[in-house]
C-alpha cells in the first residue's frame, strides 16, 4: 500500500531506530547497556501505583472529559500556583503524554506553510511540524555556547512567516539549561515578532545548577505561551502515557478539539495515579535528581578521560552529549559499531537536526554499573579504532 507523498518528508526516530537494533541483538543472547532510551530506571512510587490501584477497584474505567478530569486540572493549577504562576483548571488540557499535549498544541496552533523555529540540536519536533503542515526551521546552537539560543541567530532567523519558537530547556539531548536571564531577551524579540512561544518543559525538575527560566513568569507570556510537561520524567511515569498542557483558557479549547478528534480522553485511573504523583510527598523527585547528578558526574569524567572524546557537563535533563568529531567517524557508524562490537546503545547525533552529527547522545538514566561499565567499553571501542591522521 502506497503512503502519501508527505510522508516521505518525515523522519523516524533515531532514538527508536537505535533500540529496535538492541532489542534484536539481545533477543539473540547478547547483553546490552541501554543508553539510548529517555526513560527512568526508577520504579514509580508505591503510592501512586496504590491510587491506581485503588481508582481501578473503583471502577474508574470508562471515558473521562477530554480535557481531563477537573481535580486533576485543579491539581496542575495548584502545582503552577506553588511556581508562582496564577493559572486556572480551564487553562490545562490533560493528554496522554506529553508528546500529544506538543502535538495538540502544533496542530492548533499552525496553518499550512507557517514556520516554527526551533533551537537545534533538538528532540524529534521535526516530524510533528510537518505532520500538521508546518515548516521547521532549525537555528543551530554550539557547544561554544553551551548550546543555548543565541539571541542574533534567532533575529536572523525570523520572517513574515514565522509563526511559533520551540523552545526545550533543560533540552533533550544537550542538557542545556537557561536562565531566567537568558530567556529575557529571547522572550522579547518573541513579543516583538508575535510569535507564539511552545516551552517544552518536561525536563524542569532535573535540574543541577542554577535555575531554569520559566517564560510564564515574564511579562505578556501568559498569553502567548504553551507549556509542556508530564509525569514520565519527574515520577518516573514513562509508560503511564500522562502529560498535559497549560496555555489561555481559548487556545486549550482549541488543542481539545484535537484530542476529541484522536485520542478522545486520558485514562481515567491514570488520572488518578497523576493527582497522586502531584499532592502526595515529593522526596522521590530530590532523591532522584541527587542520584541522577551523582551518575552525571561520573559519566562525564569518563567520556572526558577517553582520547578523542569532549564532554560538556549538561546541567540538565539526563543526557550528555559528547562530541567525536576528533574521531573522524560519522556518529552513525561510531553508534552502529559501538553497539555491535560492545553492546553500548547510544544515539547518534545525526538524529537531533542540525549540530548534531559529530555528537552521540548517551542517557544516565540508568544504573552506576552500567555507566562505568559502559565508559571501559567506549574506551576500548575508541581505542580500536583505525589511528586518526
């Protein structure tokens, strides 16, 4: 059966690419390190699988409001309020998973041809702004600057058709935070342009140093602004399927449409389990963050102590980013041959837009174990590569 034409233009995930490869060489017998996947090795707290539990026991199985129960909206509300932001129930959606929530938000917000600038190296956006007829345009950031959005890069990138700036902090896959400073200036030329801004935040609780910037807590956001966030990342929530999004009370109205249109609701018992994670204790959130940082550091150390390889310390989300370009391999082949020959499963920059390639993307969500064994065998994959002119 022949797909559309449009569907040439979109790309597939490399990051699924990549552990659909491992999930066949270990199905063979082979051990892997799975470093490829954005996902919390941590379990998700006793109590908010006991509030599914017990939301499954009573009954709660049939379709919900679309946009979401209202005490779990009310609960978003209250969880903004402690931030310092004044927000509503009628200005959340609830979706299933926060990648429905920016794919909602895309498909409400853009008309055919309208441009949506995104900061790059970046997660997969590409192929949900072309999916709803956008067109992405890519502004690529540096290492040399910590791969924060340069101001001028991003004037230089604005025309009459632009129409959303994507913005990802802690990002995926640099682990680039922004300060509150950092974001002033951006967020003005955004006002000054029109633009809607998308802040895709579901990184905003892994943290390590200083503070990432909220645009909701500037002036003349509050109504031009999406934010993105979830439960997968922060409660360790990734197969749950639970996100959500905050935005005017007119445009959520809008992004409901849509869901009504797709997905209809999300799980009700899910729900549940999410008004759980957000009134219930926060300690897992800190100690997660702690170890993650511990992990971080470790890693980073590693990877900077092998010939070859330079490694920024992210001060975000849980990924590095380290460059190979001294390797004189493509991160295509240097990912493909690294899993096959040391059964280390990375991601190759190649996958994140522009400025990716001569990078790989390696997750520390996963144990202290496996990240020092995974440092001896790219030590040793790097080592038997061909010697560098």
């Amino acid at each position: 059966m022949k797909a559309a034409k449009k569907m040439n233009s979109i790309p597939p995930s490399s990051t699924l690419k990549v552990l659909a490869l491992a999930k066949e060489l270990e199905r063979s017998g082979r051990k892997i390190i799975h470093m490829e996947v954005g996902e919390p090795d941590f379990d998700t707290p006793a109590h908010i699988k006991e509030a599914a539990k017990q939301a499954l026991d009573k009954g709660v199985t049939k379709y919900t409001p679309s946009a979401g129960i209202p005490e779990l909206r009310e609960a978003i509300a209250e969880h903004y309020a402690k931030q310092g932001i004044e927000i509503t129930a009628k200005n959340v959606i609830v979706t299933p998973g926060a990648k429905h929530s920016i794919f909602c938000a895309l498909a409400a917000a853009l008309d055919p041809g309208d441009e949506v600038l995104i900061p790059s190296p970046c997660w997969t956006y590409e192929a949900m702004v072309k999916i709803v007829g956008g067109k992405p345009v890519f502004i690529e950031g540096s290492a040399e600057n910590e791969f924060k959005l340069d101001i001028e890069k991003l004037k230089g990138a604005i025309t009459p058709k632009s129409r959303l700036l994507l913005l990802n902090y802690p990002n995926n896959p640099t682990g680039a935070v922004m300060s509150a400073a950092d974001l002033k200036p951006i967020l003005e030329v955004a006002v000054d342009h029109d633009l809607l801004v998308l802040s895709d935040d579901i990184y905003n609780v892994l943290v390590y140093e200083g503070e990432q910037g909220n645009p909701l807590k500037f002036p003349e956001m509050a109504e031009r602004t999406i934010s993105i966030n979830g439960f997968s990342k922060a409660y360790a929530m990734t197969g749950w399927r639970i996100g959500y999004a905050v935005a005017p009370a007119d445009f959520i109205a809008e992004m409901a449409k849509i869901q009504e249109a797709s997905t209809s609701c999300t799980a009700g018992f899910v729900q549940m389990a999410a008004i759980a994670a957000l009134r219930g204790p926060q300690d897992f959130v800190a100690e997660m963050r702690a170890e993650y940082r511990r992990r971080r550091d470790v890693l980073v150390e590693g990877l900077n102590g092998i010939d070859g390889i330079d490694c920024l310390k992210p001060r975000g989300a849980f990924y590095v980013f380290p460059s190979i370009k001294k390797l004189g391999i493509s991160s295509f082949d240097f990912c493909e041959s690294l899993l096959k020959s040391k059964g280390v499963a990375a991601v190759p920059g190649s996958g994140f837009g522009p400025g990716g390639e001569g990078h790989v993307r390696l997750s520390y969500a996963t144990s202290m174990e496996n990240i020092k064994l995974a440092i001896n065998l790219i030590k040793e994959f790097v080592e038997g590569l061909p010697a560098r002119s």
